[in-house]
C-alpha cells in the first residue's frame, strides 16, 4: 500500500491533523481548510458510518470479520448539504459549522452518525483491523494529490506519515467532556455529564492502547493545546503553522 505524494506548495499542501476525542480537531480544520480552499476530510465519520451500518445490520462489533467485512465492501460518498454541528467532516471546502452527511448501503446518514449508540461502539469498531485497512485504504486515495487536510486519529502517523504538515491539537480531558457535554445538551437535555467525562475518559484508552494504529503525537507533529483558546484563535493557530511549514520547505527546499 502506498502512501501519497506529498505537495509542498501554497495551493496544494497535505496537512495531517491528529487528536483525541473533541479536542476541536475537526472544526478547526475544516475552518482553516476553507480559509486555505483546501479539501477537507473528517476520518472519524467514516469509522461511524461502519459502526452505524453494523448496529443496523444487527452486527455486534465483537464479530470483527463481519464488521471488517462490511467496511472493505461499501464505498462511502461524503457531500456537504447536512445541517450544522461542530465536530463532523466533509470533503471539499466548507464552513466551519456544516456537518457531513455520508451515504453507505443506500442509506444518507447525519444525525445518525452522532447517536449514543454510535458513540458507544465506534471506538471498539475503530479498532478492527480490517475495518482500519479498509477505511486507510480509501482515505489515501482522497489523498492523493494533496490539496486537502485530513483529520483523525492516525492520520501523520499511518495514512498520511510523509504529509508537508503534521499537526496534533489536544485538550485536557475535562474540557473536551465539557465541549462534548455542551453538544449533547442540544439533542437531550437530561445527558450527565459525569457520564460524558467518564465516556470521554474510556475512548482515550481505547484509542491511545489499541493494537492496530493507536492515537500518538505523530513524529515531527506540531502540537496545539486548545485548552486556553477560542476557536478563532485555534483556527488562526493551525492556519499559521500550515503556511509557516509550507514557507520553511521552499526556503529549505
């Protein structure tokens, strides 16, 4: 399996962006994506859309061949027509607000995608290897050709390792419970958020202690804590360090 050509130029970088749960890493970077009209990506939407599709079909993700199975025969498309939400990707420049919708099996998900099933079993559908030798496959393809930052939880380190730019936006736990807390509210009033805290605690272990691609600060990654800054000023933050890597290659170049 090959990685992507890396494009080191103004107009056609290819960013990687990695983090934990919530930590702002997908509507940062769709922000700084349309401020650089570059293509964006949400990986994780992609590892719900296989967790949905799985809870539909009655597929416990304890079955891992039959959840591999599902990722490697359905293709996804993305398109960008969805309704707003802060923490969900889409594939072509978009604002910071529009959430993804994503279509697999015939079925056009969104709210879907968000649901507390979903919530509960993606990180253990995650974890599948064959669903993440899939999903990589496919994510390296939207890939080539540069001009679009991906963001997830492997991507500097597994899909995208020889990306122009790496970087890794993080928060403390408490404040990405908090952040998680507040989405939820807006669906369910009575949510507690104890249990987000705690839930929020359980998938970084799941992510970070993972066999196959566990979440990492990848090699030569920028790191940016979001915990004391708006989004305006993760968003500038991540702009910065895109243009500042991509002026520091020409120059070294």
């Amino acid at each position: 399996m090959t990685t992507p050509t890396s494009h080191p130029d103004c107009q056609r970088p290819t960013v990687a962006i990695d983090g934990p749960v919530a930590s702002g890493k997908s509507s940062v970077g769709r922000a700084a994506a349309k401020a650089l009209r570059l293509r964006f990506l949400d990986t994780g939407i992609m590892y719900r859309a296989v967790t949905w599709l799985a809870l539909h079909r009655g597929i416990a993700a304890a079955d891992t061949a039959a959840v591999a199975e599902l990722a490697d025969k359905y293709r996804m498309s993305l398109d960008d027509t969805a309704d707003q939400s802060p923490d969900h990707g889409v594939i072509a420049p978009s604002s910071p607000t529009t959430n993804a919708a994503i279509s697999i099996d015939g079925h056009r998900l969104r709210d879907e995608l968000v649901s507390d099933d979903v919530d509960r079993h993606v990180a253990a559908v995650a974890a599948i290897t064959g669903v993440r030798t899939s999903l990589v496959k496919q994510q390296r393809a939207i890939g080539n050709g540069g001009g679009i930052i991906m963001a997830g939880r492997d991507i500097g380190s597994v899909v995208l390792p020889q990306a122009d730019v790496k970087l890794y936006i993080d928060a403390s736990v408490e404040e990405r419970a908090r952040r998680r807390f507040a989405q939820l509210q807006e669906a369910d009033p009575s949510v507690d958020f104890q249990q987000v805290l705690a839930d929020t605690r359980r998938r970084d272990f799941l992510d970070s202690q993972r066999a196959d691609s566990p979440l990492v600060v990848p090699s030569g990654a920028i790191v940016i804590d979001t915990d004391s800054i708006d989004f305006d000023r993760s968003v500038a933050a991540v702009i910065h360090a895109i243009r500042s890597a991509v002026t520091n290659h020409k120059q070294t170049g």
